[in-house]
C-alpha cells in the first residue's frame, strides 16, 4: 500500500520523541542519523536595485522627499509606516529599518503606485514607481 507523502513526512523531532518512548537511548541515536536533513528553502537572489538622478524624479517625489524632511504632516496615515521589504529587493536590514511614503499620482482615485522608501542612512532613499516591483536609489549627488 502506498502512503500519501504528506503523511509519510515525519519530522525529525517527531521521530525522536516516538524513540524516546519506544526504544531509549541507543534508539536516540539511530533515529537521529537516519532522520532527513531538511533543506532550506532556495534562496532568491534579490533584484538589482538601480539608480536616478534626484533631478531626474517626478515634481511629486520631491515634493515627498520635503515633506519627510520636515517630518510631515502627510497625505495618508500609511505614510512613515514600516516597510518590509518582503519583495527583497533592497538590501537586507532588520524590520523598522525601512518605511514608506506616498508619492501623489495625478489622475489616481488611491494613492497609486508611487512610494519612496527611506532607510535609517542619511540620504538613503529609494524611489519606486511600480509598487515596489523595481527600485531606484536616489542619486543626491547628480
């Protein structure tokens, strides 16, 4: 008889805490050796982030950038809220390192897809006009 394999998968803790019951500590060991390894999941390797010139962003995103630098107020409460970066497109850091912004969308009914996204480094700001599917870093320095 064939087993599904979503119940043929025993975890390794699982098959250790039936041979603590069943056969001591000889079994212990046994059981452990012949346990699978779990594998990580395959990593993605982030997209590249690319680059625009801050002259180069939409009148919109600079007016965004003036108000995060004064620190408001802004146009909608999700503005300053942490970012994730569950798409993993920017580097790595710890959660609360990122937040986000609204960049006006003229013509929109909603916020649109327009966001720039700060980091905890002066001038480390990334702008997307995709909803997060593509990031530019901007470029204070052009």
């Amino acid at each position: 008889m064939r087993i599904p394999p979503r119940i043929a998968r025993v975890s390794a803790l699982s098959a250790l805490s039936l041979t603590l019951l069943v056969g001591g500590p000889a079994a212990i060991a046994q059981a452990t050796a012949d346990a699978p390894k779990a594998s990580a999941p395959a990593a993605s390797a982030p997209a590249d982030v690319g680059k625009i010139c801050e002259t180069k962003l939409p009148k919109e995103a600079h007016e965004t950038l003036d108000l995060i630098d004064k620190g408001g107020p802004y146009p909608y409460p999700q503005d300053g809220t942490v970012f994730d970066n569950r798409e993993g497109i920017l580097p790595d850091q710890d959660s609360g390192y990122y937040h986000e912004f609204t960049v006006e969308t003229p013509g929109s009914p909603d916020r649109g897809a327009k966001r720039i996204v700060t980091g905890e480094e002066k001038q480390e700001d990334y702008y997307t006009d995709d909803h997060y599917e593509s990031f530019d870093k901007v470029d204070f320095s052009c």
